[in-house]
C-alpha cells in the first residue's frame, strides 16, 4: 500500500535547545500544550491566538 500525500502532514522543525538545555538529553525531549492541551501539531506548525498560553515540558 502507497501513502496518500493528501493525507500527509509536515514535520515541522525540530526544538533542538531551550535557553542551552539540549533536547535528547539523558532521553529527555520538549513538549510543548497550549492551554493546557498538548500540542498535535509541531511546534513550528501550530498558529497562536491572542490569548493562547504556551508551555513547554522537558520529560521523559
């Protein structure tokens, strides 16, 4: 079976350092919510509100 490219989604970029803290450190990434919701597309991809609060989590 082919992937259907209609229903492909981009990666986005990659958030690859915060403040010098390296994603991927002892197997920890970024994880960014917005409004207390986590993200569902790439951090590069989502379109901010006026209002939105932005957080971004540094876990396992």
């Amino acid at each position: 079976m082919r992937p259907d490219p209609s229903q492909a989604a981009t990666a986005g970029f990659l958030i690859v350092r915060i403040n010098g803290v390296a994603s991927g450190t002892d197997g920890r990434f970024r994880f960014y919510y917005v409004n207390e919701m986590s993200g569902h597309l790439a951090a590069s991809e989502y379109e901010t509100s006026a209002g939105d609060r932005i957080e971004w989590l540094f876990a396992e």
